[in-house]
C-alpha cells in the first residue's frame, strides 16, 4: 500500500510538468501583448514596457521562461503578476473560498444525488422514478447561470423583501457557511443530476447480481440486503465520478462564484486570463492538477476499502 | 488621453460585465471583509458598491472611476464642482492669473491630514512632481503634460530624463505655491479637482521622490473620512473608512463608509435591492427597467461625462472615410433614438453635440440636421456625393467591450438607408485599433469614445481633433480650428473662452471627423436608509454630503 501511494506520487511529477508546460505554452501563445494588457487602451510607455519585458523575461524564449519559472516554483515562489502583485497574495484565501464552495456541493450532490438515485432505483418504472427522471432532466438543462440569477432573486431578494429576513445572503462570504449554500447548490445542480442517473443505474445492476439473490435467499433483512450489500457494492462509480467532480468544480466554478461575489479562484483565473496575467493562470493550474491527482489517488485507495477483492501492490 | 472601452458599462452580457469588472479580491469565511452585515464591520456604515481598484490607493496612480471613488472620501482636492458643474475653491484659497500662464494657488489654513499635520503647499507640489514623473508610471502622469518641465521627466523613448521635479512648480511659502504652464490656459483651474491633482503628505515618502511601499494600503489623507484598516488590494472585499471628526469642513453626516468590492453589476444591485448594500453609482442594463419602479426617486438618471463616436481617419483612410459629405450622411442615417433605447436599454441619451451636456459650453442639438434621422435625405446626401462607388464601408470595434450589439445596429442603419454594404469587423482589443490608427494603417470606420479628464470644452475638442493631437486618431487638422482653441484658452475666463470653443466645435461638427452617436449617462440607485445622495461630472459620490434616512 505505502509503496503503492509513493509510486502514484512519483507518477505525478512527470503529469504536473507535462499539464503546466502546455497551459504555459497556450497562455504565451494567446494573441496579443501581456504588457500592452496591463495598460489596457492607452499605449504604454515604452520604456516602462522594456523594463517589464525585462524583468518578466518576455523577451526569452518560451522553453528559458519555462525553465525560470519551474525553478521558482521549486523554491515556493509562484512569482508576481505584471502589477507587481506576488501570486501568493491573489491565492490568498482564494482556495479556501473555492474549497468550500466545492466543499459545499459535493456534499450537496452527494447527499440528493444518491437518494434520489437510490429511491428511483427501488422504484423503478413507478411514479417516483418518472419524477425523478423528468426532475433531473429540468435540472441538467438548465444552465448555472439561469439558476443562479433566478434563485438569487427568489430567495435572496424576493424572500426578504416579503419576509424582512434575510434566510440566505444575496452575495458574498460575510454570513460565513450560510454563505455557501445557495451557491453550492447552484454549481452542484447539473453533477445532482448526473448523479441520480448514475445511482440509479448502477444499484438497479448490482439488484440483478447473483450475490444479491443469495443474500434474499438466506433470508437477509431487506435493509441489509440494500444497505450493507447492494449500495456499498454500486458505490465504485459513484466515488469516482465524485472524486473526479471536486477537480471539475473547483475549476469550474467562475459563473456560481461571479453571480454570487464569492472571492475564489475560478473569478481570478477568469480575470488573469483575460488580463493576460500569465504567472496567475499557470499558478492556478498547477494547483488544480495538484487537487486532481491527489483526489485520483484518494478515489483509487477507497476502491479497495468498498470492495476487498481490489489490492494495491 | 482618455479614451475608453467602456465595457464596464456597457455588459452586453453577464459575462462580459465579468471580463472588465471581474477584480478578484477576497476575504475569508470569517468575515474580515465582511462590512456591514451581521459578521462585524461597522454597523454604521454606508455601503457602496464599487470594482476592484486597479491599483492601490494612490492618488496619481489612479484613473478608473472605482479607485477615485475611494479616494475622494480620502482626499479632498483644490477644488470641486458645484451642481452646475463649475469649479469652486476647496482647499484653494484662491487660484489667480495674470496671463493665464502663471498660476498663483494659495491655500486655506485650517485643512489637516488625518496624522494632524497641516496640508501645506509643498504637499502638493511632492504629489504633482511624484506623478509627472515618468520614471514612477503613474497612471495620472499624463495629466501634467501642460506644465513648464514635464518633457523633461518624460523625455520619450530610449531618451534619459534630465530633471526629478517639475521646473514650471515653485513654493513660495506653506500656503502658496505657482504653476508654470507650457502655454496660456484658462481652463486649468477646472483640471484641479481630478484625483491626480490631489496633495500628498510627508508621511506618504519615505524619501524625497520615492513613496512608501505600505503607503497605498494605508493611505493618509487630507478629506473627510480616514481609512480605519489598511487594505490589501487583491485579498481584502472591503475598503473601510470611518469619518475624520477633525476635518476642517465640519464633520461628515455619517459615521463611516464601507466600499464593497463587486465583480458583477447584477449581483450588487441584487444585494442593493435586499437591503445589503446602500449605494449604486451604476447600474446593470437590465436592472434599469426595475430601478426605475422600485426605487422611485431614490433612482439617479444623470448625463455623465462620455460620448460614443463613429470615426474616420479622415487623410488615410478610404475613400468614404475622406469624404465629408459621405460622413454627413452615414450620420443622418443612424437612428441614435432607438439605438439608445433599444440596444442600451436607455442608459445612453442620443448625442447632439461634440461636447458633453455635463460641462458647461454644451448646446443642445448643437449639432443639427446633421444628427437628425433623415433616412431620404441621408441616402440623397450619400448618392449625390457618389457614396455608392466608394465600397463597403468598414466598422471596427473592439470585441471585449461589449460594442457588438450597437455597432451591428449601426450597420444595418446604414445598409438599409443607404443601401451599401457594411462590414462590421471586430479586433480583439481596443489598443490594437488605436495603434493601427496611429500608425496609419486604418483605413475603415471605427467605434471611439472619450470620457473627459477636467470639465472644460477644450477637453473635448483639443486632444482629439488639434493638429499634434495626444488622441487625434481621425488626423483632422485645420489651422483655424486651432488659433480659435488657443484662443479659448488665452480668454481671460473659462466663460469668456466658451464662444472660441464653440467656434471650433462648430468647425468638426461641419466637417464630422467623429459622428457623435450617445452621450453616455450616470444610472444610479441608493436605498432608504440613506438621502442626499448627489454624484458629481466624474461619477463619484458626494458621500461627505450623504445623510442617514
């Protein structure tokens, strides 16, 4: 097992130099000029314009920058945006934001993902199950940025103007985790979905395996047929789409976090991509592999807790 | 100059409100950033919606409207606008002039910095010599282009710099000081009242000509509210001022202020509407419409200071471009009405001057029949001037400021009343049409704008169409139209050179360089526990006026 996690982790160096070295390339290669960027519409003064050169190393090619780049990394540095802000400061906070955020609607997924699927599974073909089938198909199409805006000003306006208090907060990170639900259910609406087809689907096969007409057959409480050997044994894809979904929302996440003011990463790459901050964009990528390799690997050790035939050697 | 893009405004989309409003800043789930809500802050506090500012608080340093929000609750400068958007004297005594070259500015005693040290002439003059600087890239550098030795300290490209301070600025004693221009302007008191223009303290320098690192974080200023918690720009959501109780005006009518930085105009007019946010100085288009009946006569519809134009480079450019007759026609052929109302949803007004209805010198429909929609006569004016032969007519804009919509608009305007093909053509940013421009490789039609940088008539006419021009981009010039501009500006008043200038706005508006199209206009909204709200020609909020409702 250890010797199973220490060769994952070395099989990590070679993807995060491969995943920064292309986003570096594809940022450099973004038309237009970085320092004409930062002084938006006017010229900027050229001399002011080869000193930055200069310093950011603009004027080498892109394999030397690279290199300058990956050695700073190593020595903790992530570097300084044409403005002269360390990216340090600007991921300040930014990824605690994002993390919960994240946070916040996988559990959310999770929680309504599974049930959802879980009840349709047993119901299959009733009533409930065309409930859930037409509800998760409402909510896979329709797009985070209806669904923020709308339950924004449903709950976050029209509530407190008909109530006079504020159930959830409009926008920003102030009311603490409160902040996070809307939110969070917002980013966590089309993976829900997803998810109770998935849960659906996967318990309604593992109901059909042979184990599962033993364990009826010896006479099991049908809570512990369900429970202990249906759903641990559909979990696998479950986990895994769930393991690869905190990546996916944590990049993912530029509308919920612009429509609700939150802080976190998914604005700022936004932002440093259209500002060409080059030093943030490639920062915040390089951290976002980090997270999908470590969440990969976290997916692919609790495939052997959840089924005892998977070992690691 | 001041040319822009005017994205942030504008929001074709939400996403694109995103692009330009999008500045980051954070604060942590405890709430450090918090505000005005029930996480802390002061509960006291008026809250206004701004973006993040571009750079830290630093007076010289900063041209966009939500940095020089802040700073003109921090500062106050040597002079402000009345409601008839006239300069009057703040911290200026008086601000005299013989030749309108050399310009006598004493100070009033009894104004302080919020360290306690009197605000004296020498104040000013560090601040102005830091800015014009071109070594310190000050962002407001440009502003001192009038005064006697900014060549000097702006020597231009792969040139040294002969000089640290600006020879035309000399302090005669603590209260008074002297600006030497480069030429007569009887305009320059209306310029003082920009943030650039405001004073800096000795405690801002940690040596002479070299600023503090903290200094814009932390900034100590001369105006009515003081900062109350440094603020780190790219983390903190928050910009906290409290009120200075020593200020020599009188105390402010509230407690304190709390910017909150916004990245969606949406999402802040949601929050204004929930009672969590106080003050709007913009507002989403789409949130107009809801503005107007929710909030009645606490909704604010004023001109601003911008104009959106067509123009043409009229020497190098294409045939149409070169024609003034042709030009005359594509303008009476735009239907400025409904563009305004349908495209901007009503936050622009059609524009009928060459020069903003917010500065005095303005004349309504100055512009006449050539503003006005006259479809048959437009396409007999575009016939007859053989507008039919000279091609498609180009229409560049820049893609990342929301211009689509209004250029498309335009475009079929001129296709249906015109009946000539039109080819909107878009440009990833706004600088790499200008820069085309200036180097004469533009030869379409294109989308401009102009804010203005002091509310003077010169500054609509003389940066744009003087021959030298910082921003002559339609490379109009005409010997008269410049002796009537100097002549404007060597009037013994700002008032007695408004007849010159009009002269001269006369002269483009014959000859069209730029068709004005929009005025751009200030669409604000506050909340009910504040009154008294009032936003001055460069959009900032009078907030030491504001009072709790």
């Amino acid at each position: 097992m250890g010797r199973y996690i220490i060769r994952r982790l070395l099989q990590a160096i070679p993807v995060l130099l491969g995943t920064t070295f292309l986003i570096f390339a594809i940022v450099y290669a973004l038309p237009g000029d970085p320092v004409q960027a930062l002084a938006g519409d006017r010229r900027v003064d050229p001399v002011f314009a080869a000193a930055l050169r200069e310093q950011f190393h603009l004027n080498d090619p892109l394999i030397v920058r690279y290199g300058y780049y990956v050695r700073d990394i190593f020595s903790g540095d992530f570097g300084q945006t044409f403005r002269g802000l360390p990216v340090s400061t600007i991921f300040e906070g930014k990824f605690q934001v994002t993390f919960k955020l994240a946070a916040t609607a996988l559990i959310i997924e999770a929680i309504v993902g599974v049930l959802f699927g879980f009840w349709a599974a047993l119901r299959r073909g009733g009533w409930e199950d065309k409930a859930i089938l037409a509800f998760s198909l409402l909510l896979v199409s329709v797009p985070t940025l209806v669904s923020g805006f709308v339950l924004q000003l449903a709950i976050g306006v029209k509530l407190k103007q008909l109530t006079g208090t504020q159930i959830l907060p409009v926008a920003g990170v102030q009311d603490g985790l409160r902040s996070y639900l809307l939110p969070g259910f917002v980013l966590a609406t089309v993976s829900i979905a997803y998810l109770t087809r998935l849960t659906r689907t996967s318990l309604m096969e593992t109901l059909r395996a042979d184990f599962i007409r033993t364990a009826v057959a010896k006479g099991l409480p049908r809570r512990r047929v369900l429970g202990r050997h249906a759903l641990r044994n559909s979990l696998i894809p479950l986990v895994t789409y769930l393991g690869a979904d905190l990546g996916t929302l944590m990049g993912g996440a530029v509308i919920t976090e612009a429509i609700f003011n939150l802080p976190g990463i998914g604005q700022q790459l936004f932002q440093s991509v259209y500002l060409r901050e080059n030093s943030v964009v490639v920062g915040i990528v390089t951290v976002l592999v980090l997270i999908y390799i470590v969440a990969n690997l976290v997916v692919d050790l609790l495939y052997a807790v959840l089924d005892p035939r998977i070992r690691y050697e | 100059m001041r040319v822009t893009k005017g994205a942030q405004i504008v929001a074709g989309t939400a996403l694109l409100a995103l692009a330009v409003a999008a500045c980051g800043g954070s604060s942590d789930s405890s709430g450090t950033g918090a505000g005005a809500t029930a996480a802390g802050g002061n509960p006291n506090a008026v809250r206004v919606e701004i973006a993040e500012p571009q750079h830290d608080l630093i007076p010289g340093n900063t041209t966009e409207s939500s940095g020089a929000e802040v700073l003109n609750a921090l500062f106050v400068g040597l002079v402000d606008y009345d409601a008839e958007k006239k300069p009057y004297n703040r911290v200026a005594e008086s601000i005299e002039s013989d030749d309108q070259t050399t310009w006598t500015v004493k100070l009033k005693d009894g104004y302080k910095w919020h360290n306690g040290e009197p605000v004296v002439a020498q104040n000013f003059v560090d601040s102005w010599n830091y800015t014009a600087n071109g070594a310190n890239a000050q962002e407001g550098n440009y502003f001192f282009g009038s005064v006697e030795g900014y060549d000097e300290l702006n020597p231009g490209e792969g040139k040294t710099a002969t000089a640290t301070t600006l020879k035309g600025l000399k302090v005669v004693d603590d209260k008074t000081f002297t600006v030497k221009l480069k030429n007569p302007f009887s305009g320059f008191p209306t310029m003082l009242g920009y943030t650039a223009f405001y004073p800096l303290p000795k405690a801002a320098f940690e040596s002479e000509g070299k600023l503090k690192a903290d200094y814009g974080g932390n900034p100590v200023g001369n105006g009515p509210f003081k900062i109350s918690k440094p603020w780190k720009r790219g983390s903190d959501q928050t910009i906290s001022l409290v009120r200075d109780d020593a200020f020599k005006e009188g105390k402010a009518k509230i407690d304190a202020v709390d910017f909150k930085i916004y990245t969606d105009l949406s999402t802040a007019f949601n929050d204004l509407r929930a009672g969590n946010l106080d003050i709007m100085d913009q507002l989403p288009p789409e949130g107009i419409a809801t503005a107007k009946n929710e909030f009645g006569d606490r909704y604010i519809e004023q001109p601003s200071s911008g104009i959106g134009y067509i123009g043409f480079p009229t020497k190098s450019g294409a045939e149409y471009a070169k024609n003034a007759d042709v030009r005359k026609a594509i303008s009476m052929a735009i239907d400025r009405k409904t563009i305004t109302e349908q495209v901007f949803s009503g936050t622009r007004v059609p524009a009928d001057d060459l020069i903003s209805p917010v500065v005095s010198g303005y004349r309504q429909g100055a512009c006449g029949e050539a503003c006005t929609y006259d479809p048959a006569k437009a396409k007999q004016l575009f016939d007859s001037a053989g507008g039919g032969k000279m091609g498609p007519i180009e229409l560049g804009y820049n893609a990342d400021g929301g211009h689509k919509e209004w250029i498309e608009a335009v475009a079929n305007n001129l296709r249906t009343n015109l009946g000539v093909e039109v080819t909107p053509k878009p440009v990833e940013k706004f600088a790499s049409i200008l820069d085309d421009l200036g180097d004469r490789k533009w030869s379409g039609a294109f989308r401009m704008a102009w804010l203005m940088d002091y509310p003077s008539p010169e500054n609509y006419l003389r940066p744009q169409y003087g021959t030298g021009g910082s921003s002559n981009y339609s490379e109009f010039s005409d010997k008269k139209f410049d002796e009537l501009v100097t002549k404007g500006d060597a009037a013994n008043s700002l008032e007695e050179g408004i007849k010159f200038y009009q002269q001269a706005d006369d002269m483009i508006l014959k000859e069209l360089p730029y068709i004005p199209v929009y005025f751009y206009q200030t669409n604000g909204a506050y909340s009910q526990h504040v009154k008294n709200v009032k936003i001055d020609p460069f959009e900032r909020i009078d907030l030491f006026n504001v009072e709790r409702a």
